[in-house]
C-alpha cells in the first residue's frame, strides 16, 4: 500500500512539474511571439487634414491583436465629428469610436482587444469625418496584415 502511495505522489509531482514547465515555455513563447506595428491613419481633402487615427496593433497569435494607445484626433475645425472603426479580414466591423470634441482635439481610447477564433487574416482601420445629410464620408484606411495567420 505504501508503494502505491509513492507512486501515486510521484506522479502527481511529474504531472505538477511538467504543468508548470509547460506554463512556463507557454508564457515565454506567447511574450517572444507579441509582433507590435505602429499605425498612423489620415483623412485628406484638398490638402487639408480632416482627421487622424494613430496607434499600435499589437499582434499576439492568428486568432487575437489588440490595439494600444489608441487616438482620435479632430483636426477639420468644421464642428463634425470623427470617427474610425475595424474591418476585421473583411468578415465583421469593430465597434465605431468617435471623437466629437472639436478642432484639434484628440480622444484616446487606450487597448481594444479583438479576437475571432476563424482566424484574423488582417485589420483594415477606417478613418472618417462625417459628413453631413449624405452617406459618403471623408473616408480613408489602411490595411495590417497579421504575420501569425497561415492560410
């Protein structure tokens, strides 16, 4: 009986050790994995800039990002607001974030994770300024792609 005592706590110890040694290299793989690029978005129109969307994607694995810093910054002085949104590997939009303080005013929106388990093939960011009584806005984007999605 007390051998198979032993047994029994000598491999729940290996089973424990190999759980946190796989923690361990899980952990320190996901940390070495982390791909960051800086992405800085802008809405011209004759010449002017009408508003600016600026950041960092920071790419985790094919599933998940999250965008750090996020920042909306108004610079049309023309009293519409701003607004930027996610178009997730043209599959489904992020939520839309809009900046409505006015000229030269910048909103920050800090992390926004995102995750979609079909795998995130790119981010497309939008930046806009709406314009009023119409469905065309001042738009522009630009296009990130995720360096963990294989397919």
């Amino acid at each position: 009986m007390e051998s198979v005592m032993r047994k029994r706590a000598g491999r729940r110890t290996v089973i424990a050790m190999s759980m946190a040694a796989g923690l361990v290299v899980g952990l320190a793989t996901s940390a070495d994995a982390v791909q960051d690029a800086y992405y800085n978005v802008s809405v011209f129109k004759g010449g002017t800039r009408l508003a600016r969307a600026d950041g960092t994607i920071s790419w985790i694995d094919a599933r998940n990002f999250a965008i750090l810093n996020a920042r909306l910054t108004d610079s049309a002085c023309d009293g519409r607001p701003v607004y930027f949104f996610l178009d997730i590997s043209g599959q489904w939009n992020g939520r839309t974030r809009t900046n409505s303080l006015g000229c030269g005013r910048t909103v920050s929106f800090g992390r926004i994770p995102t995750r979609d388990d079909s795998g995130i093939r790119y981010v497309d960011i939008w930046v806009c300024r709406d314009v009023a009584n119409t469905f065309a806005d001042d738009c522009t984007h630009q296009v990130h792609r995720n360096p963990y999605f294989r397919g």
